[in-house]
C-alpha cells in the first residue's frame, strides 16, 4: 500500500476534532490533510472561567456525530485504511468519549484501531510538511493549558522527559492571571493581544519562577500568586485602568518566555541538539515565536527552530493522524477493546 487514508480523533479536552488524512508512504512520508475539522467549547465554559469535564464529556457526545459527516463530506468520503484516537494524557471523561466514538467505527469497518499520545502528537505536527533532515537529537519544548514539558528526542517514538511543571502549567497561569484581571476565559489569547500594546509609563515586575535553577523543571503557580498581590497593593482605580492591566498583561507573557526560552535553550545546548521542536495551544503566542527564533538564531545557529503552523499549534485531529501513522508503523496497533484512556499517559 503506497498510500492510505487515515480517521484521526482527538478529544482530550474541550475540543471536539476529526480529521482524514491521506499519507503517501516512503523514508518521508507526505501528509495530505483532506479535511481538519474542529468544534469549539470555548463558549459553552467561558462562564464557568475553564473547562468542566462533564459538561465537555456531553458536548463532545454530541459534536462528534456531526463532525465526522462534516469531516467526510470535505474529504469526498474516502476508503479508511486506519483510524487514530488520542488515549492521553487529557480528561478522562473526553477521552473515554473520542475512543468509544472510533472503536464503533473500527468496528464496523474492520479497520484498526491506533492509540496515540497527546503530547507525542503535538510534536509529531512539526513533521506534517515531511520528515526533517538529521532532526536527532531534539529538544522538544510541549507548552499548552494543561502540560508544559521538556522533551529529549531522540527519534521517533524515543522520548525522554527532562523536566516539567511541579505545579501551573504556562497556559493555566496565563488563564489565572486573566481571571485575577477580569479578562475572562481562556486567558492566553487576550493576555497577548493586550501585551502587545502596553503602557510604557507603568512599570510592573514580576519573578521568573526556577529560571536558573540546575533542573529542567517548571513552576509558574508563583508568577500568579505575584500577580495576585500585585493587583491587591494597587487602589480600586488603578487596577480597574485599561494601562495597569495591559502592564501586568505585558510583564506575565513575557516573564513566562523568558523561563520557557532560558531552559529550553539550556537543554538544546547541553543535549547538543541539532533541531528544537515546539507544540501545544501557548506556543502560537505570536511573541513567543518571534523571540523563539531570534534567541535560537543568536545563541545556536547551528540548530533549526521547528515551530508548527498556528492552526496546528492547539489541539487538532490532523496532529493525531501523523502522530498515528508513525505508531502503525512500530505496529502499534490495537484491536478496538483493548483500547482504553489513560488520563496520566506519557511520552517514553
């Protein structure tokens, strides 16, 4: 089989995403996306100021129908050769709901049935447009609201952890920063729009949580709590003005880079690492990216930035087919009852 469709279905949070993607096989396979589709919660929990399990649970029960017909009819309805369903780590109640979604299609279509991982997936993504050139090692940097690691690559499917957060993620501390501003949910999208025009008469400082400490670790539950006193030490006017928060919306994204980009260079320059990969929802910061490739340009010009197109960044089916791929290629493949979620999964 030169090429084969793959059905890929990623529910690990509250997006509900389907996608079938046509692979060309070979030493560098080409990923054709025929279609990408994606249903947003965000509205449904912005009231709530982050996601309910339950309630994501039942929207995806509903959504999922409907997204695999639009998904199909963008595609031209293709034979499937395979079908990849994300398994973890994410809520359990969504991914419970994705894997039964794909086990009955398996099922009636004797076709086999992938599990990925979530975090392998999002930096698998950087690998849609071709397999990179000499890529190994790697220092994969995954940042997003639940997960912020730091990943040694050492090819395909051979990870090792470096470090990770002991307690906030970078996006759930940007979410919490935006709720302590009364900016509402979800945080990081109007913590950089609002960063991106500060007042320049303001000057705020917050700390770079574990930034020079020996480890690869992460911690940014200080940064919010910083945030959180700063804000109750300012009079009632002063918090409320528009030039105060976009200073301290300013001051968190980029107290936030700079521990992500000092550590993820760090481990590049320690590993030798001849490619650094990202992924994850924070990482289509449009000032992350652009201080990313200037540090990586200046420090270690000899090792390629990898960083996915902003539309491949936060969680999406199309991630999951190429994450699924390479794992049929292991032959990890499973039959549809042995496929079960894993809440905690992660990259080994």
């Amino acid at each position: 089989m030169t090429t084969m469709i793959i059905l890929a279905i990623e529910t690990s949070c509250d997006d509900t995403a389907i996608a079938l993607v046509k692979v060309k096989q070979g030493k560098r396979p080409k990923f054709q996306i025929l279609s990408n589709v994606i249903s947003s919660q965000v509205k449904l929990h912005q009231k709530y100021g982050g996601v309910y399990p339950s309630l994501a649970k039942r929207e995806h029960l509903k959504n999922l129908p409907v997204v695999f017909e639009k998904a199909k009819k963008e595609a031209k309805n293709p034979k499937l050769d395979l079908i990849a369903v994300t398994i973890g780590p994410g809520l359990e109640p969504c991914l419970w709901t994705g894997i039964n979604f794909a086990k009955d299609i398996a099922q009636k279509l004797n076709l086999p049935l992938i599990p990925v991982n979530h975090i392998e997936a999002h930096i698998l993504t950087n690998f849609i447009n071709g397999k990179l050139k000499n890529a190994f090692p790697a220092v994969c940097l995954v940042v997003s609201g639940g997960h912020t690691q730091l990943i040694l690559m050492k090819d395909i499917g051979k990870y090792e952890i470096l470090g990770e957060t002991r307690d906030d993620a970078a996006g759930e501390c940007f979410d919490k920063t935006a709720r302590i501003l009364g900016l509402g949910y979800p945080g990081g999208p109007v913590i950089s729009k609002l960063a991106s025009s500060p007042d320049k008469n303001i000057d705020i400082s917050l700390p770079r949580p574990m930034m020079h400490q020996k480890n690869y670790d992460f911690s940014f539950s200080g940064l919010k709590t910083a945030v959180l006193y700063n804000f109750r030490t300012q009079p009632h006017k002063v918090r409320k003005s528009k030039e105060y928060i976009k200073a301290v919306a300013r001051e968190t994204q980029q107290a936030v880079i700079d521990v992500l980009i000092y550590k993820t260079l760090k481990a590049a320059k320690n590993f030798k690492a001849r490619t650094i990969i990202l992924g994850g929802g924070v990482t289509a910061n449009k000032e992350l990216r652009k201080q990313f490739k200037k540090r990586v340009k200046k420090e270690i010009p000899h090792s390629k930035l990898c960083i996915p197109d902003s539309n491949f960044c936060t969680d999406n089916a199309a991630m999951t087919a190429v994450a699924g791929y390479f794992n049929y290629l292991k032959g990890l493949t499973e039959k549809p009852g042995k496929v079960e979620a894993n809440a905690n999964l992660r990259v080994k």
